[in-house]
C-alpha cells in the first residue's frame, strides 16, 4: 500500500552473536572479526543501521523481529530515540533473546540457541487459547516461560510491542 501500512507481515530473524560498543547495538554475523571494541565497529552491523532496513520494510506492513544474539536487548534500549520509537511503533514487534547485558545462550546438545530453540517448539505448542493460531501474547508468553527454563534463569527474553495481539503464526501440530 503506497503512502501507509499495508497488510503484510514480515518475520525477520537475526541469530549471531551481538556486543555493546559506546552504548550502541552491534550485530555481529559469524565469523567476523569481534576480538576488541574496534574491531566490533569495523565490522559489525550498527543497529541504527539495522534499523533503516526494518524501517523501509515496516512501510508495507507489520514486522517481526527476533533477534537471537547476546546483549539483543541493547537493541531496544539504546540512547537513540529515532531507533527505539520506530522499534515500538504500532506496526513493529521485536523479541529480543535477553537482556542488554545478558548472554544469548548455548548448549552443545542443541543445534541452537536457548532463545531459537524455544521459539520452533512454539510454533507447536504457544497456543494457549486453542484458536489454531499463535499470537504474539502467545508467543511472548511461551519465550518467557520457556527460555529461562532452559538457561537455568541466566537469560530472559524481553518483547516491545504496541497494538493489538496479531495473530502471526498458524500453529503447526
């Protein structure tokens, strides 16, 4: 829809690892040199950055952002007030797989982060009013149950979301 917000829905997801350099998000892809603050802003991918991409998308519809890294959190909670508005604004929701100064686990028996492996079991399991779809109440709810659960409390996914309770996700059996 030109000019407004359309009825598509976008679901971004972002697993790597991220850092804090000056009070700034960075997303680092693998194998990126990460070994001095530097070195981060080199050849990280700055969340302001991140956030025109999210942004230009966000004109056609609504967004889903899960950002599985550690220190995720520090993406919506930066001191750059034009970031955080656009990641709360009504069209976009950002799960985030802790905190700002938080770790984004691993286990060497999973194939994947705590946060990602959470988040494919509730595709199956989050839809706690049976309606056959999985909202992001739903979704949020799931993550925070879940995710500590598998760290043994040392991570705590965080949501930023504004709007109704959009169903995103049929839920798969």
């Amino acid at each position: 829809m030109e000019g407004g917000v359309g009825g598509d829905l976008a679901v971004i997801q972002f697993s790597g690892h991220g850092d804090m350099v000056d009070d700034k998000f960075y997303l680092l892809p693998h194998g990126i040199d990460d070994a001095s603050n530097a070195a981060v802003k080199a050849n990280g991918l700055p969340a302001v950055q991140f956030h025109d991409e999210i942004a230009a998308i966000a004109r056609h519809g609504r967004v889903i952002l899960l950002i599985d890294a550690c220190r995720s959190g520090g993406a919506t909670s930066l001191p750059d007030r034009s970031l955080r508005a656009m990641l709360t604004s009504a069209n976009v929701t950002v799960f985030t797989s802790c905190a700002q100064k938080q770790l984004s686990l691993e286990h060497m028996a999973r194939e994947n982060g705590a946060f990602t492996e959470a988040l494919l079991v509730a595709l199956g399991r989050a839809d706690y009013d049976h309606d056959g779809l999985i909202g992001v109440s739903d979704l949020s709810r799931y993550l925070n149950e879940r995710v500590p659960s598998l760290t043994d409390d040392a991570q705590r996914p965080e949501v930023q979301t504004k709007g109704s309770d959009i169903r995103i996700f049929a839920a798969t059996l």
